[in-house]
C-alpha cells in the first residue's frame, strides 16, 4: 500500500476544557462532509486527553480539519513514536523518516521532555537537525516551486524515555483566522469566542430551538463573538499546503473535494453589537467588515457605542429570537465597580429587562457552582466558565 492509500496518526490540540465541544464539532463536519459528497470521511476519533484529541485518518484530513474546523489550536501529524534514551538511537530513528515527503525543509525544531533521560532540548534540537540535514544529503529534497512556503514545525516530545514525532500541519496557530484588524482591551481568541458560540447553538438547537437567531452583544469590544458567527470561510495559509505527499493527494482528481471548506451554518441571521466605548465599535466595524468581505452571503450587522447599564436602548431591537452572548469585564484587568457575583446577578437582569432575549450565553470568572451544562477552560490564564441562561421560551 502507497502513503495516499494509507491511514495516519494525528493529534489535534485543543484548549483544554474544551474537547468534548470539539469532538462534536467534528461529528458535525462529518456529516457536512457526508451530505456534500456522499462519502463518509474516514476520520476516526481514537482517543481524547487534556488537551488534544488523537485522531486516524488518510493524509487529506490534514486539508479538511485546518480548513474546517474552528476550535482546535493546531493539527499534528505523529511521524514515529519510539523508545530512546540516547542521542545516536535519536539519530538513527530520525534518518530513518522519509523526510523528503513530508517537507522541501524542515520548519523550526522544537522539543520537550519529561521524566526522560534525554532532557536538554538545545540538545535535541541539534541532533534532530543533524540527522534531517544528513538526510537530505544523501537524498535530495523535492523541488519546491513555491514562493513562499511556510514549511513545517517539527516537534519532538519526550515522556518517560518514548520520543513522539510531530510534524506541524497548521504553521500559525488555527485560532488566528487572519480577518481580525481591529482589536480593543482584553479581545479573545477566535476559537474560544467560537466554541462558546457553537456550543450556545448546539444547546439551544437540542433545546429544540433551531433558530433562525438574533445575536446580540452588549459589550461586544472588537466584535469576535459577533464576527465568529459569520466567518466561514478563513482565508490564510496552512502548512499542510507544503507537504510534498500532500501536494500529490491533492493533484488527484478525485481527493480534490477533501481540500473544500464545508462551513457550518448556525443559523445567526441579524447581528448586533454595542459598547460604551467608541474605539470599541471602531474595530468591531473593521472586523465585521473584513468577514463580510470574504463571506458569500450579505449579512446585516448593526453596532452602536451605547452604555449596557442605561436603562432604555437608544436602539429597539424588535425580534422574539433574541440571543445575547457576552464576556463582561472580569474585574482583574477590566476593572468593575461592585463584588463579582453581584456584578454577574446585575447583568443578567439588566439583560433580561433590556432585550427580553430567549437565551443568555455569558463567559465570566469561573465563579459560580459546578454545572454538568457549563463549558469551562482558560482565557489569558485564567479560570473562565461559559454559562447559559433562559429567559423566555423560544416562540419561533
Ligand atoms: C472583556 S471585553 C470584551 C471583549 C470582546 N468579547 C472581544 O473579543 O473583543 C469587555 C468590553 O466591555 C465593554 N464594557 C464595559 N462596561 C460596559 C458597559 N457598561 N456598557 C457597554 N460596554 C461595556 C468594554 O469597553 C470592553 O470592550
């Protein structure tokens, strides 16, 4: 059996907390992936741990989980897992990997170790780039006709004496869409504001309330909630782009629709976004209009600088599917004015009385009691949870 025919080992990095979230973002894209091509993608989920999720799978699932999916970090294809406790054995092993398949040159070399006997990453690194260097030597690497390539990151990870080898098939981290031009204090990640998004959806679709939604955003600061919800398609390069093997897989006609981007639609029809202060709205409105820019679909979008805590909107937004999302100032570098809880208990009332919305989404210090319906992982160090919150019944 040839490489194109095989399966390979892979793992993806999630921010931890939130792989249970990520794992039905991927069930989801393989019924995208099934509807639109009759086919199932061979995608199979081995395993999942803190922080990652190891996958099976033929090498086109590198195109399809980097243009697709919108939570993980990063995807890693596992070249070689062996034991070794030594630098000539990490010499040998790695002189045996057919580099001149998986890179024109290797990318940047990056190790770790952990109750091993080989621990001195400077060290590593070295011999690793000795023995691609000697390999390449004695065969040379395939000519590259790009450009610019980004080539491919090597990780090399030991843990008890086994050494894992990881090539990176996503070059900048999957969180960066490349649409973000505006940013304003405190902004978060595209993945995070995106998987709180989609698991707000799922619930509420599950709930048995399929949308179409209103999403509103009381203090929306650069608008990644917002532009989340429309950005389909992300217009950067990848690293699996510069996989020699890749580069065949995808010249094959008939693997061609694995490189196809299958968006998921929430079903987020209008878009509102305000803050109270101007800079804010300044660099939502660049950023909604870079997602617009690359989104097939016109999209109404309205933001407006305007205080949560007035009482009355300046602006009447008359629609019975209302949902909001937000993460309000945490009170460590956006500073509040009253204890945490309290300040939380205001909001959503004000929330409630202002917009009379169906659902409430917010992402806040992890502060309140454990709940099995409650997302929780790390932003900017700190221990956040995503709650949701219902006002009224959907009456759509
Ligand atoms: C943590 S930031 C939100 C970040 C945003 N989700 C993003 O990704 O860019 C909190 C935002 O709340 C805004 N804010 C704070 N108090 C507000 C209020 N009373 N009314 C409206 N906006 C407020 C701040 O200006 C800031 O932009």
């Amino acid at each position: 059996m040839n490489a194109q025919e095989c399966t390979f080992p892979f793992f993806l990095i999630i921010p931890p907390g939130l792989e249970k979230v990520s794992i039905k973002e991927i069930e989801d894209l393989k019924k995208e992936f099934l509807s639109k091509n009759n086919i199932q993608a061979n995608i199979q989920i081995v395993s999942s741990e803190k922080g990652g999720i190891n996958l099976q799978g033929p090498l086109e699932i590198a195109a399809l989980i980097n243009n697709n999916l919108k939570i993980p970090s990063r995807l890693l294809l596992r070249l070689a897992t062996f034991r070794c406790r030594d630098f000539p054995k990490l010499f040998l092993k790695l002189g045996k990997i057919k580099w001149n398949d998986w890179c024109y040159e290797i990318g940047k070399i990056q190790s770790s170790a952990a109750n091993s006997t080989l621990f001195d990453s400077r060290k590593i690194e070295k011999t690793a780039k000795q023995a691609i260097d000697n390999f390449f030597k004695n065969n040379p690497a395939k000519k590259n006709e790009h450009k610019e390539a980004i080539h491919p990151k090597l990780f090399i990870r030991f843990q008890d004496d086994i050494c894992t080898v990881s090539l990176d098939t996503s070059g900048e981290r999957l969180g960066k869409r490349g649409l973000k031009v505006g940013t304003h204090i405190s902004p978060l990640r595209e993945n995070l504001a995106y998987a709180c998004l989609y698991y707000f959806i799922s619930q509420l679709k599950e709930k048995g309330c399929p949308g179409p939604y209103t999403l509103l955003d009381p203090m929306c600061g650069s608008g990644t909630f917002l532009s989340e919800a429309k950005t389909s398609h992300v217009p950067r390069d990848f690293s699996f782009n510069y996989i020699p093997l890749m580069e065949k897989v995808k010249r094959n006609s008939t693997k061609r629709f694995w490189f196809d981007s299958y968006p998921l639609d929430l079903n987020i029809k209008n878009i509102f976004g305000f803050d109270k202060d101007s800079r804010a709205i300044s660099s939502a409105q660049l950023n909604l209009n870079k997602v617009q820019s690359f989104s097939k679909e016109i999209f109404n979008f309205t933001l407006k600088q305007e205080d949560f805590f007035v009482k009355e909107s300046i602006f009447k937004v008359s629609d019975e599917s209302i949902i909001v999302i937000c993460n309000p100032p945490y009170g460590k570098r956006l500073v509040i004015n009253e204890p945490r809880q309290l300040y939380l208990e205001s909001f959503i009332e004000q929330a409630k009385v202002k917009f009379s919305p169906a659902y409430l989404g917010i992402l806040f210090l992890d502060c309140s009691k454990k709940s099995e319906d409650t997302l929780y992982f790390e932003h900017g160090g700190l221990k956040v949870a995503f709650n949701i919150y219902a006002n009224t019944k959907f009456r759509i």
